[in-house]
C-alpha cells in the first residue's frame, strides 16, 4: 500500500523518537525494537511503501554514521597497553574464529563470505553489557573489549577484500586501495603528533564550543572525507566511515564530549532510520520454509561455536576456563556489523535474498542470545536469588 511522503516521515521519525524508551521497558536493545517496527511495517505485515527515495538515503547515511561511531568506539589505549603477548593472544582467538567460521561456512554449502559473516562480533553490544555488569575496567573486560575490537576491524577489512577479490582479481583494481591505507596511517601519525604537541588547540578544534558545534562539523566532514575515498578507490564506504572514527578516536584523547554529541545525530534519528529500513526489507516467508528454518538453525549454532570453541585458549594465557566461556557467549553478540554485511552481500550478489533475511533474524536471536548467557554464566551479585 502506497502511502503519502509527509505521512511515512511522520511514522519514522515518531518512531525513532518512542521505540528506544519501550525498548528499555521491554529491555531489549533499541535495534531490535526498530527492526522489528520496520518488520510490521514492511512487507512482512503492512507493506507499506514509503518515500521511493528519502528513506533509503536516510539509511544509508544512518548506516555510515553508525559504522563512524563504530570506529569512535576504539580504543587504542587498549591495544597499546597489552603487549606483544596480549596481541598474539588476541591474533590466536581471531584466527581461531576464523577457521572455524570457515569450516562451518563449507559444512552448510556456503564461502568465505559467510565465513567472515559469521566472525562478526557487535562492539556496540559487548561495551554495554560489560558497563552494566561493572567489568568494563577489569582485566577480563579489557581482553573481550580488544577481542571485538580486531573482530570488528578485521572482518570489516576482509569483507572489503573479498569484494575487491571478486570484482577485480588479482589486478591493479586489487592493490588501487593501498595508497588509501597508507595515507590513513600516514595521517593517523600525523594527527597524533600535532595533538601531542598542541593537546589545547587540537580540543579545541575538534570539540569546539558548545554554540558553534565545530567538533561535531569537523567530524562529518571527516566522514564524509574519507566515505569519498573510499569511493575514489573502490571500497565499500563503510570501511571509510570507519577509517574516519577511529583517526578521531587516535587522535583525540577526551572524546566523550564529541562521541556523545555524535551520537545525539546518529541514534536519535538516523541510524533508527537504517535499522527500520533494514527491518521493512526483511519477508518472514522467506524463512518459513522447513529449508530456510533449518539453514537459520545451522548458521545460530556456528555463530556460537565459532565464539565458544576459541574460548579453550584463555587457560593458555592465565586466563579461567569460564572466563572464556563468558567472553565466548557475549562475544557470540551480533548486530550492526552483521546486519551491515548482509546488506553488502546482498547488493554485490553474494548472497541471496532468503539468506540476508536469514543472517538478520540470526542478528535478532544472538544480540538477546548473548547478552543473557553472559549474565547466566557470570558470578551472582550480592543479594541476587538463585
């Protein structure tokens, strides 16, 4: 059913508004909540069809924002602070994953697409739940933080190199992306050290004053900078909207001012946009089939061996078992990022569209799966019955 543009955008934005304070009631994270409004809306209930093009690009702009704040979310001081022993042992338990993701990939007929899919671990989730949980400052906190941190960033970078791969083989098309990662670094070097010697003046332009907002301008632009190289050298433009997060979150030693000013922008309008949209996109007949059911089974309980089974490595490193375990079944958390490579499979022709609606209701399951075995698996609080 055809409805008119001022009324669609006055559902969206009505709903971006309401669904994050009936999400904390039915505590469950708000992206849940805004799929599944995009589900009752979408073809699967309503079938609504909204604005031909203003909702898509809000979307896609919300999406490139939530991959920016994505790449805030990094901690460098983290990955610094652990030494070269911290880093094998978090190189091991991606590379763990990975194997194990693509073993699984084979056993249900799919490739390495899937195989990176299935790596995929939610930042976004993890920071949370380990804040809730009083962990997020501990020993244990800090490994499972750094742990979806390289699981984030490296499955993003494989997905980009696997879609080069598949474009272009092995051509100038392939290695066009290197003068972007150089210059990245190049101007993560630079960015530091004229912060480091001029801490004041880089605060002060890249916070600003609270009438004027430059933090907020100088950090779009960014984006923005680096989505358009990214282009210029064929990648997907998530992977510059992550790029520009994480030189601000290098660069910058105080970003909580700025972070919490970005996400105003992002997850008080627009990535609740993205998430709709992805939930409008999503048909429950395409998973209804006993097929599709089955095949959504197979891909839940890889995505928790391939968490769960890297876990056996913590003791090797004077870490417990259960600590492992925890870290596995929170680390089996997934949603943007996930949600994000089924939308660029889907537009590359990797994967069909019965299975991105599969990996999006895998997203919906393990974003609650995880949390909740976490906190089941965890030490009892004071006063907690059991």
């Amino acid at each position: 059913m055809q409805i008119s543009q001022g009324f669609s955008l006055l559902i969206v934005t009505l709903a971006a508004a309401l669904l994050p304070g009936l999400s904390r009631r039915l505590r469950i994270p708000s992206p849940v909540a805004e799929i599944l409004f995009g589900v009752v809306l979408g073809k699967s209930v309503l079938d609504l069809h909204m604005g031909e093009y203003w909702l898509p690009f809000l979307a896609e702009l919300g999406f490139l924002v939530l991959m920016f704040q994505a790449g805030m979310e990094i901690d460098f001081r983290l990955l610094k602070g652990r030494g070269l022993r911290g880093m094998v042992f978090q190189l091991l338990l991606f590379g763990a994953t990975l194997t194990l993701a693509a073993f699984c990939a084979g056993a249900v007929n799919q490739d390495a697409f899937i195989a990176l899919v299935l790596s995929t671990t939610s930042l976004g989730l993890v920071m949370p739940t380990l804040r809730e949980a009083g962990e997020q400052g501990t020993p244990f906190g800090q490994t499972v933080l750094i742990a979806a941190t390289v699981a984030d960033f490296l499955t993003l970078l494989g997905i980009t190199l696997v879609v080069l791969w598949r474009q272009s083989g092995l051509s100038w098309a392939f290695v066009a992306p290197v003068p972007l990662f150089a210059g990245f670094g190049l101007a993560l070097w630079a960015a530091r050290l004229w912060a480091w010697w001029n801490p004041e003046r880089a605060e002060s332009l890249l916070l600003g004053s609270s009438m004027q907002e430059q933090g907020v301008r100088m950090s779009l632009a960014l984006l923005f900078l680096f989505v358009s190289l990214s282009e210029l050298a064929h990648l997907e433009p998530v992977l510059g909207a992550f790029m520009g997060g994480c030189i601000l979150s290098f660069v910058l030693r105080k970003k909580e001012s700025l972070e919490s000013k970005i996400s105003v922008l992002g997850f008080g309008f627009l990535i609740p946009l993205f998430f709709i949209h992805v939930g409008m996109g999503f048909d429950v007949a395409n998973i209804l089939t006993p097929e599709r059911l089955a095949f959504t089974g197979k891909l839940l309980v890889a995505a928790l061996l391939v968490k769960l089974v890297p876990s056996l490595l913590f003791p090797f490193f004077g870490m417990r078992l259960s600590e492992g375990v925890r870290a596995g079944a929170l680390l089996s958390s997934r949603l943007s990022l996930i949600i994000a490579a089924a939308a660029i499979g889907l537009q590359e022709g990797y994967l069909s569209v019965e299975t991105k609606d599969s990996i999006v209701l895998l997203a919906l399951v393990s974003c609650l799966l995880g949390p909740v075995l976490f906190r089941l698996l965890g030490p009892r609080r004071p006063g907690e019955r059991g």
